[in-house]
C-alpha cells in the first residue's frame, strides 16, 4: 500500500512538472521593461549624508 501512494505521487510530480515546462514552452515570452526614474540633485560642498525637511 506504502509503494502505491509513493509511485502515484511521483507520477504526479512528473506529470506536473511536465504541464509547466509546456506551458513554459508555448507561452511567448513577454518583454516586460520598467522604467524607473531617479532624480539625483548634488549640491557642491555639502557632506551631510541625509537632509530630513521638516514642516511645523
């Protein structure tokens, strides 16, 4: 009985593996490209390493 449950799940593993490389294979890839955008401001002379602004 031990050696029935263990075979049906490994055949299970590999059926499932399979599915997904097909699905993997037949499914285009899709060129997703995010474009972050960081504005860097220097200032000359200045060393602090954060700058907090606070409004009261």
């Amino acid at each position: 009985m031990r050696n029935n449950i263990l075979g049906g799940l490994v055949i299970f593993m590999v059926v499932l593996t399979c599915l997904l490389m097909l699905d993997d294979i037949s499914n285009p890839r899709e060129k997703t490209s995010v474009n972050d955008s960081v504005q860097v401001e220097q200032i000359d002379n200045q060393t602090d390493l954060a700058v907090i602004e606070n409004e009261d």
